[in-house]
C-alpha cells in the first residue's frame, strides 16, 4: 500500500507530516510526501492566509486526479476553521489542527494494520525539525492561528533529546507555533538549550518572539557546540502605534534593542524577519517606519507579505486598506530587504565559514552557513558534512565559495 501525505503551509505541519509517515512506514506501508499515484491521500491544510485556504480546498481535486477511487484524509488548520468546505466526494476522514493522530487510527481500522503508539520522524538528511511545543497564548489581532492550534503545549526536555539521540542529521531546527513560550515544568527554552549542551550538532532556533531575547537566553546559547548564529525574530511592524494594534507585546525601540542584545553576543548573527504591509489604520508615516527599521536593525533577510484580513480574528472588523496600497507597499518592502541582505551578505566576501553541503545540482553543492547564507560551492561534496569554505563573490541568493578545509 502507498500514501502521500501532502502538506502545506508551517514547518509544524510538515513535522507533523512527517511523523504520520513514519508510523505508516514502519508499519510497512509506501509513503510519499509528492502528490502522485497512491492508495490513499492524507492532505495536511493550512489556514494562515485566506490564499492557503484556497489551496487546501483545491487539495482534494488535485489528489483524485491521480486515483479518484482512493480514500482520502484530510486534517490542519483549514479543516479545523471550517470542517464544511471539506466535506467532500472521497473524504473519509476529516479532523482539524488537534488531532491529527486520529488519522492512523482510522487508518489502522480500515486496513487492519498495526502501527507504533510513537515513532521519531526521520528527518532529512542534513537538517531535521525537532518540534517542542504547539499552540500559541499570543492572540495577535490577525492571526487565527491560536484558535486553531489551541493553547500552547510544550513537549518534555527528555522526549526532545530523545529525538535528537536518534536522528542521524548534522542540524537540528528547534520549531513549534511559539516556542519563545516553550515550558517544561519551569523549564523554559533556556532550560531547554542548557540541556543540548554536549550534543555534536549544529543547533538552529525557528521563529522567536522579542520575550525571548534576553541575556540569560543569549548567554545559554554561547554554551552549545555548535550553535547557529542565526535569529528569525517576528516583528511585523516598524511601528509602534501598528504594533499595539496588532496586539504585539513590544515597541518599535524595544525591538531594535533586543537586535542590539543579539549583536552584544553574536556579532556576526543573522535576524530575519517577517513584515506585514497595509495592516488596517497603517498610515504612509506607519509604513515609512516599516521601511526605515529594515536598516536599523540591520536585517539580514526580510519576508515581507501583504496583510490578508481573517474571519474570526478581532482585526477582520477593522477597515481594510485597498489592494493596490498593500501591493505597492509590500514590493517597497521586498526592493528595501533585498538591499539589506546584500548588505548583510557582502560583509563576509573574503572571509572563512563553515557550511553543511546540502545538495549538489548543476555543478554545484549547496548548504547554508550557521548565519544562514546560502553557499555554492563548484565541487561534488558529501552532503552533510560540514566544510570551511571561503565567500568569494555574490550569488541572486546568496554567495560563491571555495573549500579551504576538508
């Protein structure tokens, strides 16, 4: 028996996805994560944007095009947020963001097959996702997300060293809808770090929140092995007036102190982040703070996205600002991170690395280095493993390097 589990949308999602296959897999079945030819369709939805809505309602005809007599089930944030859209032709099965391990148990009812009570996901071959918590308490006015997803909810200190134990990938990213709030009995995500230390991999945060920032947190960090140097801090507005509409805990200069805490520590770390455009009541002045933090913080990539109002958040009553204003707006941002990553990037032309080779295409093996630069190196090298490499000349994405020690 085959099934494709197709997923959209978060890193959590695919985590998850992940882990329904290993079940599957172990119980002997063919998993595939690509739609194609399959017994049985498993479609993990999302429901972040009313545009990955759409996708997740078009899923199911997508996957009856390869076998329209094969069962299909369906779980996520869209499912959840509005179970009627999909309740269709084929369906057999239909739960939300909650419950997704109810799936194998259908399954396993269906098909009379025995699958393990827990299993670790395999992982990828040089990076793995290690999820340690889910849900989120933030209740950000745009966001549906904490309705979906439900409160939040850590896993324990031991079960995630249990999963690094086993995974055989040279990176581990620590991810989750809000990990900034991971706890595990008191421990928090400090807690957490301190007890990676000693593990021989290179360690990566997911999405973190200003609260995390501080020094204690920062200073377990310099601790790990091997830790990388790279911050994905949420902002979503550079200003504060926008930002307290948004039902964010923090203001335009306390943002940009925390990237000051971060360079205190880490002074050749990457911050990314993510920026909304025309966010209800956002003013040209509001959006000309947007634009002019981008430098100040001295972002090294910035995704910047237009604000896509959701039924059921306390922002969907608020005025909308027209479509063409967000769409101008977000390519301003768009043309103004793509000069801060340059920037960002350029400072390190002429200066040594270590990057994990990923894949090799075209002639060319490619990774990221700890501050997530992404590295093309002119050679067949052995993905995941770890090499110093030398930045010679900037790359659309990224930069040309050449091994100086293997």
């Amino acid at each position: 028996m085959k099934a494709v589990i197709f997923t959209l949308g978060c890193k959590v999602n695919e985590v998850e996805s992940e882990g329904i296959a290993a079940k599957l897999s172990a119980a002997g079945w063919e998993t595939s994560f690509d739609l194609g030819y399959a017994d049985i369709y498993i479609l993990n939805t999302c429901a972040v944007t009313r545009e990955a809505e759409k996708k997740s309602r078009q899923l199911i005809s997508r996957a009856r095009k390869f076998n329209p007599n094969a069962p299909v089930y369906v779980c996520g944030c869209a499912s959840e947020k509005s179970p009627e859209d999909f309740k269709k032709d084929g369906v057999v099965f239909l739960c939300g963001a909650r419950d997704k391990d109810k799936i194998l148990d259908e399954i396993c009812s269906r098909y009379s097959i025995s699958c393990p009570s827990y299993i670790y996901p395999a992982g990828a071959h040089t990076r793995a996702f290690i999820k340690i918590q889910d849900g989120c308490n933030n209740f950000c006015s745009y966001c549906i997300i904490p309705y979906l997803r439900g409160r939040e909810k850590s896993r324990s200190i031991e079960d995630i060293l249990g999963e690094i134990s086993s995974c055989a990938a040279p990176e581990i990213v620590l991810t989750g809808i809000n990990i900034s709030s991971y706890n595990d009995g008191g421990r928090g995500l400090e807690g957490l770090i301190r007890a990676l230390y000693g593990v021989k991999k290179r360690i990566r945060l997911g999405s973190l929140e200003c609260s995390a920032i501080t020094e204690d947190f920062l200073n377990a960090l310099k601790g790990l092995d091997d830790f990388a140097e790279h911050f994905h801090l949420s902002l979503q507005s550079g200003s504060t007036k926008v930002l307290k509409s948004m039902n964010r805990h923090y203001t335009r200069q306390q943002y940009l102190q925390k990237c000051q805490y971060i360079y205190k520590f880490f002074p050749d770390a990457a911050i990314t982040t993510d920026i909304i455009a025309g966010f209800s009541g956002e003013s040209e002045e509001d959006f000309e703070e947007s634009l002019s933090i981008i430098p100040l913080a001295g972002f090294s990539r910035v995704h910047a996205f237009p604000y896509s109002s959701r039924e059921g958040t306390k922002a969907f009553s608020l005025p909308d600002i027209p479509a063409a204003v967000k769409k101008e707006r977000t390519k301003r941002l768009i043309e103004v991170g793509a000069e801060a990553e340059n920037a960002y990037i350029s400072k390190f032309l002429g200066r040594r690395l270590d990057f994990i080779a990923e894949q090799y295409v075209e002639g060319y093996t490619s990774g990221y280095t700890g501050n997530y630069i992404r590295v093309y190196v002119k050679d067949e090298l052995e993905a995941g493993k770890k090499y110093g490499v030398l930045l010679k000349e900037r790359r659309a994405d990224g930069a040309l390097a050449e091994v100086y020690e293997v």
